[in-house]
C-alpha cells in the first residue's frame, strides 16, 4: 500500500483501551506495515496482528475501521471498513503507532463516536478520555482501570469540534461534551458526576456546575485542626459550596475512618458541605435516590420522584453497577 492506514472509529476506540499497547509501542517493533509490495490482505494481517499484540481479543479484529480522506479512496480488502473523512487528514487529525499505520487522535475519536454510540456512552468515552484513569479490556471480558495522565481534555475536545463544525456529528459530540468534566480520577467518579450532570431523561439530576478533583487551599488559621496545606474533592459545586465524594471502602480501616472524618472537619470549617456516596448506596436502588435527592436539595434545584424519572435514574445505575461487575470479572 503507498499510504500509511489510519484506525479510526470502533477499532480507534479498542486501540485506546488497549492494556499492553505503551509496551508495543515502547518495543519499537515494526510490524512490516508500510513494506512495499505487499498485498492489502497483507497488510490487514499485520495489523491484526499489532493490535492482538497490544492486547485486543481477536474476536474484535475480524474488522478493522479505517479512515480515508474521500469517499473514492477506498482500500481493497475485505477485512477493512473504510469511512470517508471528507477532508484531507494532517498530522493533527491522527497519531503514529508504527510506520505504515496511524489511529485518529482523541480528539476526533471522540467525534467519529458519536456516529455509533448513544448520549450516554458517548458522554462515558468523553469522561474516559479526559479522565486520568483508564479502563483496558482483557482476554477474558473483564474490565480494570489504572491510573495515566489524561488523554486529551474537554477544552481540547470543544476547539476541535469548532474547526470541524460542517462534520458529521457534531452537534451531537457537542451535547455530551456538555455533560463532561476533567480530572476523573476512576470509573466510579465518573459514575458519580455522570448521575449528577446527565439531564433527567437519561436518570442524571441535570446540573452541571461541578468540576472534579478540585484543589482547595487550606487557609493559615485552620492548620491547627489538620496536617495538610490542601484537600481535593472529588466532585465540588463551587457556587453552591458543596462537595461530593464517592466511597467505594465497604470495611474501611479505623485510620482510613479517622482520616474521613478530619477530611469533612475542615471542608465544614471553610463552609463546604459534604455528601458521601458509597458503592452501597450504588447497589440499591432507593437508597442511591435518595441520596442523590439529599445532593439535589442542597444544590437547590428540583426533586424529582415521579415513576418515569426513578426509572431512569435506576437504568443508569445499573450500568455502571454492570460495568463495576465486569471490571471484577463476575459478569
């Protein structure tokens, strides 16, 4: 082939949840993509693969997504599903792997996803890519997440969206961007700011003036009642003055429970008021309602407990109750 592939929506995606992908790359193999007079089929093989390699199960890679710049620059083999960019792609638009073979930068991953995915998952990969954690799909189906600096973030993804914004797409990119915040520390913050800053259609309470894991100083006068100079809080709502902080520790340690405590002494004393949801609060139904109803009141905006929107508050919460079980491969 005389021109490097590009992976691009599904596969752009796989590749970004790679677990083994920052060791293939480090490795500094070359896959013999970019070789001369190979055929297509050949190429698609050794791209399959690289991405095998970076730890993508093989039942993923019976098709590979790429990307090219018009519709008449299509690419003769069964095994890739080509997708028209519409423009000329430049280096900003993609990333190189290995030579011979690039994958779409976060930026328009994020874009080409709102294609195939709904609101709710879109919102999730926004969350993922400008989050410091990642989760990696493994051989056996299950999800894990570790912690990386973030990917892109919702600033990177809004001027793009403004240079592309004749693409396919965007005003609904544009919508989940809107629900998305930076600096997701794990699945289960995302979890938690998603069930506040989703609209009420989709279960969430529809506000979205937070940011997350936002660093507050500790001022001179309270040192005495603490031995940090700072504390972040998961999810703050700065105009309001209210924290919110996810508890997955079902058993914490009494030192652990004594640090909490401190923690909420001193955001008390700076006027912050703290809500604690905890993994089991997340497993039942109307104990998670209510203490979101709790967050709403304090956030003063409306509470809602009518059937529909119960509904769909429960919907989203077995998502992420589904995604958790997978991340600890019982499900």
């Amino acid at each position: 082939m005389d021109r490097p592939v590009v992976l691009s929506h599904r596969t752009a995606r796989l590749f970004y949840h790679a677990p083994l992908r920052h060791s293939v790359l480090s490795s500094n193999r070359d896959y013999g993509i970019s070789e001369l007079g190979i055929s297509s089929r050949e190429v698609a093989s050794r791209i399959q693969r690289f991405l095998a390699d970076c730890g993508i199960p093989n039942e993923h890679l019976s098709e590979i997504d790429v990307i090219v710049a018009m519709d008449f620059m299509r690419i003769d083999s069964s095994v890739f599903c080509p997708h028209s960019f519409g423009s000329l792609l430049t280096e900003r638009d993609v990333h190189e792997l290995v030579p011979g073979l690039c994958v779409v930068c976060e930026e328009l991953c994020f874009l080409q996803a709102a294609s195939s995915l709904d609101a709710l998952r879109l919102s999730e990969l926004g969350y993922k890519l400008c989050g410091m954690y990642e989760t990696s799909l493994s051989h056996d189906g299950s999800l894990g997440f570790t912690s990386r600096p973030p990917l892109t973030s919702r600033s990177s993804i809004q001027l793009y969206l403004e240079q592309h914004a004749g693409f396919k797409g965007v005003k609904k990119a544009r919508k989940a961007l809107a629900r998305v915040r930076d600096h997701s520390r794990s699945p289960m913050e995302t979890a938690l700011a998603m069930m506040i800053c989703l609209p009420r259609r989709l279960g969430g309470l529809g506000y979205r003036g937070i940011d997350m894991n936002v660093r507050i100083e500790i001022p001179e006068h309270l040192r005495t009642i603490t031995t940090s100079n700072h504390l972040e809080v998961d999810i703050y709502a700065a105009q309001k003055h209210i924290g919110i902080e996810y508890d997955g520790e079902v058993h914490a340690p009494a030192q652990q429970r004594a640090r909490d405590a401190e923690r909420h002494t001193v955001l008390a004393a700076l006027g912050i008021r703290t809500h604690v949801i905890t993994r089991v609060q997340f497993s039942e139904q109307l104990a998670l309602h209510r203490a979101l109803n709790a967050v709403a009141l304090d956030l003063n905006i409306p509470v809602d407990s009518s059937a529909a929107f119960q509904d769909a508050q429960n919907k989203l919460r077995l998502h992420f109750i589904r995604e958790w079980k997978r991340a600890n491969g019982s499900e």
